[in-house]
C-alpha cells in the first residue's frame, strides 16, 4: 500500500474512532438527563417515548397512533369501547 493511500486510511480510522468516542460521551450525557428527569418525578420511559415521537413526522406519527388504537380496541384494552 502506498504511503499516501495508507495514510488516508488511517486518517479515516482514526476519525471514526474519534466520532465513536464522542458518540459514547453523548450517549453518557442523554443517560445523566434521563436520569435527573427521573429523580425529579419524570417518568424516563415516557419522555423516551415523546422523543421518539417528535423525531417521527406527523403522517408516520398519526399512522402509528392509529394502529396502536385499532390494536388496543382489537384487545378490549380501549377505554372508548
């Protein structure tokens, strides 16, 4: 392998780790939010659901809460029965 070439790569690789080692920091930070939430009466599951909502487009978001609530009345589980 050219020097060049070599080089390149382990510019990428090193880059990559970099951006591996930021992303496990972030994720240590987003552990510490919920975590706070939680010791100040949040529920942590709830507030991973909204941001998993508010992440998804309205259409994707009315879809899915539509199925949830077909499957919910499917079950008997519906409190609009």
């Amino acid at each position: 392998m050219e020097d060049t070439t070599a080089q390149e790569l382990k510019s990428y690789i090193e880059r990559i780790e970099k951006l591996e080692q930021e992303k496990k920091d972030i994720q240590e930070h987003i552990r510490d939010i919920y975590a706070r939430a939680a010791s100040g009466g949040f529920d942590a599951k709830i507030i991973r659901q909204i941001v998993k909502l508010r992440k998804m487009d309205d259409e994707d978001r009315e879809e899915q809460e539509t199925l949830l609530d077909i499957y919910k009345r499917a079950l008997g589980m519906s409190c609009e029965e």
